[in-house]
C-alpha cells in the first residue's frame, strides 16, 4: 500500500512539473513573439522619425534659400499687398 502511494505522489509531482515545463515553454514563445512584434514597432518608429528629420532638413533648407533672398526695399513678396493706389 504504501508503495501505491508513493508511486500517486511522484505521479502527481511528475505531473506539476510538467505543467511547469508546458507553462515555461508558453512563457518562451510568448516573449519570443512580443519582442517580435516590438522590434517591428521599433522599425517603423525609426522609420517615422528618419521621414520627419528628412523633412525638418528640406524645410530649413529651403528657409535658409528664402532668407537668402534679398528683396528691394518697398517691395512685398506676397501679390495680395499689391494693390492700385489711385
């Protein structure tokens, strides 16, 4: 009888442990697959913000070529100012 009942025991401890390894495993795959899907947010974060330095860059540029612009004193760049003085 008692031999019954250690044999019950270390089924029950076999089978805890593994539950243990099943759920470790999940774990695994789990982490494996978040850090997936983070390095691919990650990617196309970078993405976004290489777009957006780009961008910054082509505007200052481009400020930098208007500003070196000199217009005649008198003179408005905008055609709206221009109006007929009668």
């Amino acid at each position: 009888m008692d031999n019954l009942l250690s044999l019950k025991k270390k089924m029950k401890t076999a089978k805890k442990l593994l539950d243990n390894t099943r759920m470790q495993h999940f774990h695994e795959v789990e982490l494996k697959t978040k850090t997936a899907r983070l390095d691919e947010l990650n990617i196309l974060l970078n993405m976004d913000k290489q777009t957006i330095k780009r961008t910054m860059m082509t505007i200052r540029r481009n400020d930098k070529k208007t500003a070196s612009k000199k217009v005649p004193v008198g003179t408005c760049r905008s055609r709206k100012s221009h109006k007929s003085v009668i």
